[in-house]
C-alpha cells in the first residue's frame, strides 16, 4: 500500500478489521513485528511530529484549557517562539475551527463535537504534514458529524502545501465523501479487499452527491466486497 | 412556571412536578436540612449533660457536665492556642516533606517498570510498619525532640503518599500515553504536564490519609517528650485529673483536626475542579 503526498485516504473496515492497529503502527505507537513501513522512505520506529494524530476519544487533556492544549502542541512543533505568541496562535487556530467561545474553557465543558473540533485544531497546530485520524467523528451526532466532514474538507482544501490525510472509519458514507481513495480492510485483519479511486469532483457538495450515479455505484461496489468478505469468513469458520 | 412544546401545531403543556410530590415526606426548607445535620450533635450533647448529671461520680467527675467542660475550655483558650502553634510547628514541616517526597518519588516510581520492581517489594514490607515503634528510637537518635517528631510525622505521612501517588500514575489511561508521545514531550516535561495532574485524585487521597496518620502520629509523640503541643496538654491535665481540662482539649484538638482536613478536601477540590 502506498499513499502518495497531498492525498486524503479513507481506509475503510469493519470493527475488528485493524484499522486502528494499521493507524497506530502508521504513528509510531506501535512497532512493527513484520513487514515494513516507511515514511518518506525512512522506518517508522516511533512517534513523530511529522505524525499528527486524532483519535476517536477525546484525548485532550482535560486538566488544560483549550487554549493550553493547543499551545502544548505549538510548543513542541515551535520551541523557539515565544509563550505570548504561542498562545495567540493557539486562539487563531481554535477560532478558525469555530471555537472562539471555548478558548478560556476546559474540554469537561464543552460538547462532543467541540471537543473534536479541538483535537482537530491540535493535530492542525503540530503542523504535521501527514494526518492520522482514527474514526475522529465516530461519536458525534449526525448533524455535528456531517459540520465536522465539511470542516474537515475545508481545511484540508485550503491548506497549501496540502496534507495527507489518512482517515479511518467504518462508515461507508463518510469513507466516500470524505476520501479520493477508499482501502477497504478484510475481517481476516490486515488484510486490504478493495482499493478504490472515487471519482467525484471537488469541491464535494453533499446535497448533489446524495443523488450522484456514481456515488451509488461505490456504494454498492464497497458493500458487496463487504458482503463477500463476510460470507468466506463464515465459510471458513 | 411552564413551557410549551409545539407538535403538530398542537400545544402541549409542559409542567415541572414539584420536588415534594417526587419525594414524598421531604422536609420543604433548609433549616430542616441543618437541623438534620445536627441533630446527631444534639442528641449527643443531651445525652451527655444528662449523664454527668445522673451517673454517680465523686468528687472528681470523671465526666464533667458540658458547662464545666466549656468553662475549663474558655479559661484554657490562650494555653490551647500556643499548644496549637506548637503541634502544627511539627506537622506542617512534617507532612509537606512527606508530600514532597511522597509525589515526587510515587510519581518517578509509578512511570518506570524497572523502579517499581526495584521499590515496590520494599515498600509493601516498609510502608505498613506503624511508624510509632520509630518514636522512642528518633527521639534517641535526634538531636531535639521537635527534630525527632518532625521525623516521625514524615513517616507516618510518607507511605500513604507515596503508595497513592504510584497507584496514580499507574493508572494514567492509554489515550494520555499516546497524546504525550505524539507531543513528543520530555520525560520531565510528561511528569509535570500529563502525570502529575492525572494522578492529583489518588495523590489527594493519598494526602488524606497521610494527615489523619499525621496528627495521630504527632499527638503521640508528644505524650513522649513534648513541652509544649496538643497531645502534650491532654496528658498533662489527665496526669492532674483535671478532667473538665482534658476533655477540653480533646475537643479541641479534634476540632483543629477536622479544621485541617477541611482546609484539605477545600484545596482538592480547587486543584480537581477539572474532573466531571
């Protein structure tokens, strides 16, 4: 498998399928026991700040405030710019992800959804290049679910040069929104069963997508790979 | 009060139901709600006057009625006060070196494999020692009785904190492990921002139980040597059979405890109020 520079990749599988393990190991949070994995053509031995990543839970630090989980990152990826201008650049980002009402306040404050849009707005603050988020959205509410996608898409279009972004979920509809390439993961884990461009345009507008032939047409394709899937485990159990 | 809720362009009518139909019997005010809380005071309090009236006693009464006791409490204030000021010389050096101490080592314990196998087999058979058999020996060893109470109270205060701040950092979820080695933060930069909070619940029940060992520990060591101190006055009074004295100063020493327990639970739940 290979994911070029500049891509937003949805890795695609079922609960079990090890996509979060594949996610991990992409990080650096696990070691890799055999086969290999390279970023930019060097060994992935252990976390890095090239590596953001954002996981399904809320994994800010709840004892920080917004801001502060924010300017820790800035910190590391930053070390030589002062506090003060740290923290201005912590609120910026918070504020163009939509949280200039949370910057003073603590993750227990806030929502599902504004919590997530700050663990994004950390991954951001890294300034890592290639992005990792394990099923991001996977506990938000339908409508803060479907804001986020837009929110995601919209940095990610903006950003320049753009980041690479691996985004892993098990919700096919997202999967197809969201990515330029679908990799599906068999139920025997590690194992891809479909790798698929997904032809539609961008700047992706949901409402017309809905309606897309095309967009029917990879659903029925995903999901019929699934299927098969599914029914050769059973056959072999 | 009610709001409506529109539903098929139908208005329904909602109504909170009062909390006394909820629970039924509920008293409707707070001073009920005191009068709740004190009413084991109260019951306690008669039982006693009523006692020290109705048991036979000598001359001597072993349990002086109420009043007496608050007499002899009101005349022993200034002397009560300077024993205060004696007996929190000794625990406050004590028990902050203890917490000093505890959280720091606990916490560079807890993070490290290695460390807790090295340690931990020792302080399951050091830490449950009662730190009173140390008493005669410091006071032996030490060059001052103060020195040697301080001592005393740093043990006593020790291993609970220290047990405590180990068990917090042992129990720093996965997903805080993750996000410090994505930030890539130093390993003293990982102590102070990431485990040293997360473990603040434990390390504060830690320090609770460290303070209650810690006034115990300091009210006996004064029975050994003190001039001076709480525990000292209690024993000083009971050698007099002074009683309206001694159960005096029981109270208030059980008072100034609760004080600083208080003053503690105040304190953890400024630094906690993080935690949902």
């Amino acid at each position: 498998m290979h994911i070029p520079e500049g891509a937003l990749v949805s890795l695609l599988g079922a609960r079990g399928s090890g996509k979060t393990t594949l996610l991990r190991l992409a990080a650096g949070l696990n070691a890799v026991s055999s086969g290999r994995l390279t970023w930019n053509g060097v060994a992935v031995v252990g976390p890095s700040l090239q590596r953001g990543v954002v996981f399904q839970d809320y994994a800010l630090f709840p004892w920080l405030s917004v801001v502060d989980n924010i300017e820790i990152a800035i910190a590391k990826a930053k070390p030589t710019v002062r506090k003060a201008e740290r923290l201005v650049e912590a609120g910026q980002y918070l504020r163009d992800l939509g949280l200039e009402t949370a910057i003073g306040k603590y993750p227990g404050e806030l929502s599902g959804g504004m919590r997530q849009r700050a663990a994004i707005a950390r991954a951001l603050a890294l300034g890592s290049p290639l992005l990792l988020l394990d099923e991001p959205f996977g506990a938000l509410d339908p409508v803060n679910r479907a804001r986020l996608q837009d929110l995601l898409l919209e940095v990610w279009e903006l950003a320049r040069p753009r980041k690479t972004i691996v985004f892993v979920t098990h919700d096919v509809d997202e999967a197809i929104y969201l990515g330029d390439r679908l990799i599906v993961l068999g139920s025997s884990p590690g194992r891809v069963i479909a790798d698929l461009a997904v032809p539609l345009e961008r700047p992706r507008e949901r409402r017309s997508l809905l309606d897309s032939h095309s967009l029917h047409g990879l659903r029925e394709q995903v999901a019929a790979t699934l299927l098969e899937d599914t029914l050769q485990r059973l056959k072999a159990a | 009060m009610s709001d409506y809720i529109a539903l098929a362009k139908q208005e329904l009518s909602v109504t909170p139901i009062p909390a006394a139909s909820i629970e039924p019997g509920a008293a409707p005010g707070r001073l009920s709600h005191a009068l709740e809380s004190v009413s084991v005071w109260i019951v306690l309090l008669l039982f006693w006057a009523v006692a020290s009236v109705h048991l036979p006693q000598g001359e001597n009464p072993l349990l002086p009625s109420p009043v007496i006791t608050a007499q002899a409490l009101w005349e022993s204030l200034p002397d009560l006060w300077a024993g205060t000021l004696s007996s929190l010389a000794i625990l406050i050096p004590g028990f902050a070196l203890a917490t000093l101490l505890g959280v720091v080592s606990g916490l560079t314990v807890g993070t490290s494999s290695r460390l807790q196998r090295v340690f931990l087999p020792f302080a399951q058979v050091a830490g449950p020692v009662p730190p009173t058999v140390y008493i005669p020996y410091a006071i032996a060893i030490l060059p001052t009785f103060k020195l040697s109470a301080i001592f005393v109270v740093f043990i006593g205060a020790f291993w609970p904190i220290f047990q405590n701040s180990v068990a917090g950092a042992n129990a720093l979820e996965q997903r805080y492990r993750d996000n410090a080695r994505i930030l890539g933060l130093t390993r003293f930069e990982y102590q102070r921002r990431v485990v040293f909070p997360a473990a603040l619940p434990h390390i504060f029940t830690g320090m609770a139980v460290g303070l209650a060992f810690s006034f115990i520990l300091l009210t006996v060591a004064e029975l050994f040597g003190a001039n001076a101190g709480l525990g000292r006055f209690v024993q000083y009074y009971a050698d007099f059979a002074d009683y309206p004295r001694m159960v005096a100063g029981i109270l208030y020493t059980g008072l100034v405890t609760f004080l600083a327990m208080t003053l503690l639970d105040a304190v953890r739940r400024r630094a906690l109020f993080w935690l949902q």
